[in-house]
C-alpha cells in the first residue's frame, strides 16, 4: 500500500515524498518507482498505439466511410490535433492540480474515447473521436513524464527510466500499425480500437492503485486566457495544414495561417504579463531547453510525418498487403525500441543534445536508403534503410523525454513535458500533411523531403543547444 501523501507547504511542493522516490534503489522506493515505470509506460505505449493504429487501417476505414482522398489526411490528424492543442494545458494542470489525477483521468477519457471511435459511422464523427483521444493523450502523456520525474529524481535512475518511457514510446508505435493489420485481416478494422479502448481502461484500474500524487501549485489562478489563446492557435494552424493538402493558396487556408500567427502572438502576450502562466517564455533562454524543444519540432516534421504515410506508400506504390506493411513496420519501430532501451549507455559519453543530433543524421541515412524502394522493389531491398533509421528514432525517442524533464525545474516537469510533446505533435501535423501531399508526385518526394527536413533536425538542435546555461 502506498504511504499517506504528505501535506502541501511553500518548502514541500510536491505531494510525493523524497523518500518515495526510485532513487533509493531499495525499500518502498524501489517498488514504488517500479510500479509508477511500468503503469506509466503501459499508458504511453497504448497512447502510441491509439496514435498510430489509423496508418493501417487508413484504406479500409475510407473506404468504410467513403471519404474522399482530400478528407483522408482528417482520419490520420484527428489526434495530433487535439494532442496538441491540449499537451501544454495538460501539464500546466497535472502541476498544478495532481499529476496522478491528471493521468487517470486522461487514461479514463482515453479507453472511453478509442472504444466508441470502433463504433463511428461517418469520417465526421471519426474524426471527432479522433480528436477526442488526442486531448486524452495529452493528459496521458504530460502527467505521465511528471510522474516519472518525479518517482525518479536525479541520476542513472532517471536516465534508465526516462530511457524506458522512450523505448515504449517506439514499442507502441511498432504495435499499433501490427494490432490494426492482424485485426483487420482477421475480423474487423473497428476491433482495434475496441481492444485498444478496453486496454486503457485496465491500465487506468492499475493506477488507482499504484501511483502517488505529486504536485506543485504556484499562486494565482489558471491561466484559462492564454489556454484559449494557445488552444485557438494551434487548432487553426493544424487546420490550414491539413486543408492545404488540396491546395496551398485556397483562400480559407490563408485565412487559418493567418488566424494562427495572430493568435500565437496573442498567447505570448499573455504569458507574458500572466501572474501563473502556463508556460515560463523564460525557459526559452535556456540552450537544454531551446534543443528539447527544437528536436521535438523536427522529429514530428522530419520522422513522424514520413513513417505515418510509409504504410499507405507500401500499400500503393509496392502493392503490399496490411498486414505485410505492419511487420515492415514493426523492423524499423522495433529497432528504436531496442535502441532506446540501450541509450542509456551513452549518458555518460554523449550529451542529451548531441544523441538527437546523432538520431537524426541515422534517420535521415536510413530514409535515403530507401529511395527507389516504396514501388515495387524486393523486401531485401527496403531492410537496410528501416533498421538505420529506427536506430535513429530511438536515440531520439530516448533523448527527447530526458530533455524535456531534464530543462526546467523540478517543479515544473509535467509543463516541459507538455512542451515537449506539443513540439513534438505540431511536427507531426505538419509532416504528415506535408507527405501525404508530395507523396501525389510519388513517394521518393517526399522521401527526399524528410531526410532533407532530418539534417535540418540535426542542425537546429545543435544550434539551439549552444550558449550557456
């Protein structure tokens, strides 16, 4: 049974206790931090599955639904749009209010929302599931790096741990696209999401019983202002590049551009004269947290936008079957897992911003590897690439969540993951639009445009992480 939370004062922020922590490496620590690492990363793995699940399923549930090719991008986007308008809203409460409670209620709302998404009858109401588990995730997601953070204060535990939670990200990533292909070869497309909402539900049972609440409360109130700021922002950005996919100059796309930049700049206004603001502007001095955040831009860009289509591109260009796409699939996301798992060797030989350097420059070798080879060329052919660039997203995927809590302080951890991962899904959105577009003139486009969008990736982060700290 857990130890009774200790009271909340100005010199003991945190609900947790010190001593409730992993890093004693014995004792009730121990089986605490063990317990919140594995609930925590079950959660982070069935997100990524939910996120990831569509990119298998996409030619049959358009089919289903009779969605036109302009819409399709809608069925992919639903969640990076709501996971990225509410990730950073998300860990400014989970500080604020509990991160536990943050965490089971988004792992609630997430197993309800995948569950009744098997049951959607339209591209419509798809889409709104869709985005309903976006805005769960993102409660899943930021709460659940603060938990890990702080379960796991300083040191090699916190570098295994947050080591572990990348390489789940990458194993869910691999599961997803494997679980919708079996499913939808065996029964349904609409079991996925059945199995994958009742999953979630089991695991947000395990939490109740497992995790210890932990939180920092400043003084003032939420800044709701600058959440609809933000929240209004991204959903317009989000918007104009998925409705840029049927053309780029139409006029409501220049208009949503438009509504974007002028509410960003509203947002940092607010946060700028907000007695509590969601996000510190400050942080953005910081060299560790300019690269956390850089990274996270360009792997949603670069690697997440072009592996999200890579299915689809088999299915079309190579004629391959769902279900032969998915182990494809799985060779270059199991390859980050196992990568991930291992990074923590590095640690002490590489920082945390030259492995997403590294990262990038392996996944964008892996991708140029593959040119030629999304029409028709033999599987011997398309091996060689997937497992250098899976390689490469799990030295990403590891050093991306150790930045992320590693750049702000303690108390603000759940924030910088939400930063993070808002970084990371605005990314995604972009990319995949950006693929499914150039992909139109055929695969190798957009091939090209994500290894020259990866060492990009490699450059900025290097840049951003210059200067003192």
């Amino acid at each position: 049974m857990p130890q009774p939370a200790a009271p909340v004062t100005p010199g003991n922020p945190a609900v947790l206790r010190p001593g409730d922590g992993a890093g004693d490496g014995h004792g009730h620590g121990h089986r605490h931090g063990r317990a919140t690492l594995a609930v925590t990363s079950a959660a982070t793995a069935l997100t990524l599955m939910n996120y990831t699940a569509p990119m298998l399923t996409l030619p049959s549930t358009a089919h289903a639904f009779g969605t036109p090719a302009g819409a399709q991008a809608w069925l992919l986007n639903g969640t990076p749009l709501g996971l990225a308008v509410l990730l950073l809203v998300a860990g400014s409460l989970a500080d604020t209010h509990g991160r536990r409670r943050v965490f089971l209620l988004g792992t609630l709302g997430l197993g309800l929302t995948t569950a009744l998404g098997g049951f959607a009858n339209s591209t419509l109401t798809f889409t709104l599931a869709r985005v309903a588990q976006g805005a769960a995730s993102a409660a899943v997601l930021a709460a659940s790096l603060g938990l890990l953070a702080q379960a796991f204060p300083t040191g090699a535990e916190r570098i295994r741990a947050t080591g572990v939670w990348g390489a789940f990200v990458s194993a869910g990533i691999a599961l997803g696209p494997l679980l919708a292909g079996t499913l939808s070869t065996l029964a349904d497309w609409r079991w996925t999401y059945v199995a994958l909402g009742a999953a979630t539900l089991l695991v947000a049972a395990l939490g109740t019983r497992t995790l210890a609440e932990s939180r920092a409360p400043r003084e003032g109130r939420t800044d709701l202002a600058g959440a609809l700021a933000l929240g209004l922002a991204l959903a317009a950005l989000l918007t104009a590049l998925t409705l840029g996919r049927d053309g780029w100059l139409r006029p409501q796309v220049g208009l949503l551009a438009l509504a974007a930049v002028a509410l960003g700049a509203l947002f940092v206004r607010v946060e700028r004269r907000a007695a509590a603001p969601m996000i510190d502007l400050a942080l953005f001095r910081t060299p560790a947290f300019r690269a956390a955040t850089a990274g996270a831009l360009f792997t949603g860009l670069a690697v997440i936008g072009f592996f999200s289509v890579l299915p689809a591109l088999l299915q079309r260009g190579a004629g391959m079957a769902a279900l032969t796409t998915a182990w494809f699939f799985l060779l270059w996301s199991g390859t980050a897992f196992v990568v991930a798992l291992q990074s923590r060797r590095l640690a002490g030989r590489l920082s945390a911003t030259y492995q997403l350097a590294l990262g990038f420059a392996l996944s964008t070798a892996g991708v140029l590897a593959l040119y030629g080879a999304l029409e028709g060329a033999g599987w011997t052919r398309l091996l060689p690439g997937l497992i250098v660039a899976g390689a490469g997203s799990g030295l990403l995927n590891a050093a991306l969540p150790r930045l992320a809590v590693d750049s702000v302080p303690p108390e603000r951890v759940a924030m910088g993951s939400g930063a993070n991962n808002t970084a990371r899904y605005i990314g995604s959105s972009a990319g995949v639009a950006l693929a499914l577009a150039l992909a139109t003139t055929g695969p190798d486009t957009a091939l090209l445009t994500s290894a020259a969008l990866g060492l990009g990736g490699a450059a900025v982060t290097l840049g951003a992480g210059r200067g003192r700290r």
